[in-house]
C-alpha cells in the first residue's frame, strides 16, 4: 500500500513527527503539532485534498481550530492568561490591567496602563444618536438582545476600520471595551423607566458601570469598594477562556473579514444561550425553584440522579477536575455577603448543594464539580443585577477575550476563511415532479 506524507511543503521533514492514517485508498502520514504546554495535535489540514476524506467531528471537541498564545486551560483545573495563572490575577490585578495583558500580550507598565485607562474613561459616553436606538426597544426587551443590537449599530457611528491595519483595529477595541458597560447599564434604565445617567471621568471602569446602573438625579447610590472589587474580580474571571462557542464564533465572523463590531455582535448572540453564558441565569432559577418548592438540596439532588431535572452550574466541557475560577468566586462571594451584612439563603442552598455533589459518588465518577456560573450569579444578585442582566455581566467581562482573539486572528498568516465540511446524508438525486403530477 502506498504511503504518501502530507503538508510537507516548508517543513523540516527530520525534526516531525508524524502519525500514520490507515484508509482504503492508501496509507498517509500526517505530521503532528505540539504546544508549548505539551498539547499534541495531528495537522490534517490537507488531508481531503490528498486522500478524498475528512474528518467527522460534532461540535469540535477535537479539533483545534487555530494555534493561540492568549489562554491555556487544562482539564486538571489549570485557567491562565498569557501564561499568568488566574489566581495570581484574581485579587491583584485589576480588570483593565488584564484586559491590557490579553490585548497586547504583557503586563502594562504604570504608564501604559494609566494611559489604557483614560483612554476607555474618554470614550465611555455614547454618540447622542445612538442614544435614542434605546426608545425603540419594549421595556421589558432581554437585555442580550439590546446588547447585540446596539453594539452592531456602531459599525454605522465608526467606519474608520482597515483589516490589516493593527491601529484602527485597537481603536475600535478601546471604544467597544468603554462602551459595553454603558450599553448595559442604560438597557437596565430603559426596563425600569429611568433616566440614563452620564459615566464620569473621575471614576473608575467598575465604579462607572455601577453608577449609570444605579444612580438616579433625586437619590444618589453609595459606591462601596467592596462590591466594586467583587465586580473587577467576577470581570477577570470571566476575562477569557480558550475557543470557547462564542470565542470561536468570533475568529469564524472574523474570518469573512466582517468588521470588529460584527464579529463581537456574533459572540454576544452565542453567549446568550444556556448552554454558554446563560448559565449563571439558569443557576439562579434552579435556586430559586428549589427554595420556592420548599424541597431540600438532597431531595433535589436525588431527582438529578434520577434524571428528572438537571444541576445546573456543575461540569465543564474542557474541565475535569474544580472549575479554578469557582474556588476563587467561592470565597470572593462569601466576602461580599458579609461587607454587605446579607444572609443569602439560596447561597444556603448552593452550599449544601455543593457538599452533597462533591461526596456522592454519582457526580464523583462523572467528575461534576462546580463551575464558575454556580456562585457568580448569587454574587451578581447581591450587587443588585437583575437576573436577566447575568449574562450581559458575562460579556462585559468577557469582551477583552474576544478582542484578543480577533486580533490574533489577523496576525495569523495561516488564517482562511472558515468553512467546515459535512457528511451528506441526505437522498440522492431524485427527479422533480411537477405540482399538477403529484
């Protein structure tokens, strides 16, 4: 049987490895790729074109669609951005200061990150125009869908955009970073009737969010520095996470060489559902269902079993050990329902869920443990976010990720425009039958 080597063209062919493919028309050696942290990948980037096949793999679960150096993580419970580990960032960081380290691949020093800083506080404020887009939404519209509409509708405000052209790209990320907490905060105005208040120069990234959520002209809110640490920590750990659904739907939107403001509208949309960013939500509302029923958390854990219901906030597509960021927000919410003197009881209630699930054996031979949505929304609740705001909190967080993958993206001189294959199933050729035949 013949033996043909692919992708050979440029290549070292002494210092590869190779994996050998057994198919019907002839043996085929793929070379193989490993990353900096010992993962190993087999390159079958011209495989159709060398032996007519191609690979069968729903929802890419192994598949790497690109080489990155933004995130690593592990399935052993390893999270780290441009190779910091999170539970360094967490707690000494702030969010802008990692959002610097994703976009631009290094920590900032005092002068570059005090410049990052005023430039996202200059641009927070939204064209006036843009402004009244608000008015045409129903007051009780979900705010995902408000986010998504808008953040498109500035691709019309700023056109100055050039693929290729690395400074126009970083601009508009500096704007879109400095405009999504606005965004959000005045669709939360628009669902209670208020007015929109203006962000100020003289606060902070996370102090600024929380003033247009909740300061209104005839009763001033009490910015406390603990929940504006709280929120900056639930920002960072949210900050990035490897191809993820939304991450990947923005290099795929990126791909068509669509603008920056497209492809980030994409990633908001994917975020949405309950199988991504949704699932803080869904965490709160399996709470809420199960303090309302009056059921205890061990009942409830016996109906998951029985497969009768599903526990949310538990397990991980890439993680099979505890999720490192539910460590951190762990603690972090236990801190901030002691500043703010709250007894939560559906903290009460994740915390007996979590004791049962770890010691059961059930959830131990599925390696279930909790992730980072199973505290953040209790966190986010305690902060005074509407529960259907959760997962707008998700891509605030979540955006400078998205920006950094973009960017990397277009650096990438092996990027092409995405386009996966399929395994047709369907009939063969059949005849058409005119209408009065039928």
């Amino acid at each position: 049987m013949e033996t043909r080597i692919l992708n050979i063209e440029g290549m070292n062919l002494e210092e590869k490895a190779f994996a050998k493919l057994i198919l019907p028309n002839g043996e085929f050696l793929l070379p193989t790729i490993t990353g900096t942290e010992g993962e190993n990948a087999i390159d079958i980037r011209d495989l159709r074109k060398n032996s007519g096949y191609v690979t069968y793999d729903p929802g890419f679960g192994n598949t790497a669609s690109c080489q990155s150096s933004i995130t690593y993580i592990s399935e052993d419970g390893i999270l780290r951005y441009r190779g910091i580990a999170i539970e360094e960032l967490a707690g000494k960081a702030t969010f802008l200061e990692v959002a610097y380290l994703l976009l631009y691949g290094k920590l900032p020093s005092d002068t570059e990150l005090k410049n990052f800083e005023s430039s996202i506080l200059r641009r927070m404020a939204l064209h006036e125009d843009l402004k009244r887009q608000f008015d045409v939404y129903p007051r009780d519209a979900h705010p995902m869908a408000i986010l998504a509409s808008v953040v498109s509708s500035l691709a019309a405000f700023y056109t100055d955009e050039k693929i290729g052209d690395p400074e126009s790209v970083y601009k508009n990320a500096t704007r879109l970073i400095a405009k999504f907490p606005t965004i959000a905060a005045y669709s939360y105005k628009k669902s209670i009737g208020h007015p929109y208040i203006y962000p100020r120069q003289d606060l902070n990234y996370c102090e600024n969010f929380l003033h247009m959520m909740f300061n209104h002209p005839s009763c001033s809110y009490e910015i406390i520095p603990e929940v504006v640490e709280a929120l900056d920590l639930l920002f960072i750990l949210h900050a990035d996470h490897e191809q993820n659904c939304s991450t990947s739907t923005a290099r795929l939107v990126r791909s068509s060489q669509s603008n920056i403001f497209a492809c980030i509208t994409s990633a908001i949309c994917a975020l949405w559902g309950p199988r991504h960013g949704g699932a803080n939500e869904a965490v709160i509302n399996m709470l809420n269902s199960i303090k309302n029923e009056g059921i205890s958390p061990s009942d409830f854990v016996e109906r998951v079993k029985k497969k009768q219901t599903r526990l949310m906030g538990f397990g991980h597509r890439v993680y099979k050990n505890y999720d490192p960021r539910a460590k951190i927000i762990k603690d972090a919410c236990h801190r901030l329902l002691k500043r703010l003197n709250r007894q939560d009881q559906l903290l009460d209630i994740a915390l007996e869920l979590e004791e049962i699930a770890l010691n059961d054996e059930y959830f131990i031979e599925r390696k279930l443990y909790p992730n980072v949505d199973f505290y953040s929304g209790i966190m986010y609740q305690a902060i005074g976010i509407p529960t259907k705001a959760f997962t707008v909190m998700f891509a605030i967080g979540r955006l400078p990720g998205w920006l950094s993958q973009i960017i990397e993206f277009d650096s990438d001189p092996d990027n092409k425009i995405g386009r996966p294959r399929q395994i047709y199933q369907g009939p063969n050729k059949t005849n058409y039958i005119p209408i009065l035949s039928r």
